[in-house]
C-alpha cells in the first residue's frame, strides 16, 4: 500500500517538472520573438522613419527658404 503513495506522488512530481519545462520553454520562445521583433523595428522601421522624416524636415527648410530668402542675423 505504501508503494502505491509513493508512485503517485512521484508521478505528480514528474507532472509538476514537466509543466515548469514546459513553463521555462515558453518563456524563452517569448524572450526569442521579442528579440526578433526589436532586431527587425531597428533594421526596418527606424531606417524607413528616419528618411521620412528627414524628407518632411528638408521640405519644410526649403520652403522657408524659398519664402524668406537666404537671410543672416549678425548679433
């Protein structure tokens, strides 16, 4: 009788140890598509941002220019 306590406890150790592998395998498949998903917004998205805002900086500059001239303060 003993013998049969013993196993089922064991065999809710195992269960319990392979939930937590489970749990710790999920995690890191997480932490993996989060780096992923950081590596392609700064290889794709950060590029592709800047030139737009570059494009609509340099618009507005010549714009200003084309109104005002080319027009230096001395202090």
């Amino acid at each position: 009788m003993p013998s049969s306590h013993a196993s089922i406890d064991d065999l809710s150790s195992e269960i319990s140890y392979d939930s937590e592998e489970e749990y710790h395998l999920a995690q890191r498949e997480w932490e993996e598509s989060l780096h992923q998903l950081q590596q392609i917004l700064s290889a794709v998205l950060l590029p592709f941002v800047g030139k737009w805002l570059g494009r609509r900086w340099s618009y507005w500059a010549y714009a200003r220019y084309l109104r005002h001239g080319h027009v230096v303060k001395w202090s």
